[in-house]
C-alpha cells in the first residue's frame, strides 16, 4: 500500500503512436505530447496565441512558426490540463514565459511552475508543467 499525504497526481497524452505519461507524488502534473502538423494553417490557430506570441511570429520564418505554434501548444495544453480546466481556459490570454530554468508564475495565482517542452524529430512537440502540491 503507498502512503503519501499529498497522493499522486497523473497526466497521460497521445497524438499520433506517441503517449505521454506524467505521475508526481506530492505535485499537480500536466502533460501533451502533438504530432507537428507542418501544413497547418497558422490563421486558423492564431486565436490560442497571445499578443505577445502573435509579435513574435512576426520575426520568424514559416518552418519555425510551426514548430513555435506546436512548442506553443503544448505548453499551454499542459499547463491547463495541470489546472483541471482544459481547454476551457481562454488561451489567447495566456503568455508562458519561462526563466532560465523553465520557472514561470501562473497569471491568476502567482503560483511557480515548471514547464519543460521538448521535441522528438521534426514530428512531435512534448511539454510538461509540473507544481508542487501544498499539503496539509
């Protein structure tokens, strides 16, 4: 039997044959893994992106908006599923900007997070947001 006063929180995602599983004792985990569509139209999802992120597109070429936009994603996803909101959340509100060691502040609560992303080849985009639980 495991015992832990906090208990375990898990996250699963698959896209395309690729799953991600995120469990975490003591902590609230969000997890997306998205197979990089490299047709996607990007008018069409600009909707998710914030001002800031829509700024930035500006600068970057057509291969690199997508796989920003995917970067992009993810992170978001995972942080809201983390939450419990999914995709609820009003992401085009939502700018994740992160230190040097993947720390970022949520906008609402001002509490830490992790958020680590990363990418497998040209055909898969993965992040996970991961914060510590406060336990009685």
């Amino acid at each position: 039997m495991l015992a832990n006063p906090c208990g375990f929180d898990f996250n699963l995602s698959h896209s395309g044959d690729r799953l991600l599983l995120a469990i975490a004792e003591n902590g609230i985990v969000g997890v997306d893994v998205e197979a990089v569509n490299w047709q996607q139209n990007l008018e069409a999802v600009r909707a998710a992106l914030s001002p800031a992120e829509l700024a930035r597109f500006a600068s970057l070429s057509a291969r690199e908006r997508v796989r920003e936009f995917f970067r992009l994603w993810t992170q978001k996803e995972s942080f809201v599923k983390a939450l419990g909101k999914g995709l609820s959340y009003p992401l085009e509100s939502l700018f994740l900007e992160t230190d040097s060691r993947g720390l970022f502040r949520d906008p609402a609560t001002g509490a830490q997070w992790l958020l680590q992303s990363w990418n497998e080849g040209e055909e898969y985009s993965f992040s996970l947001c991961l914060r510590e639980k406060e336990c009685a």
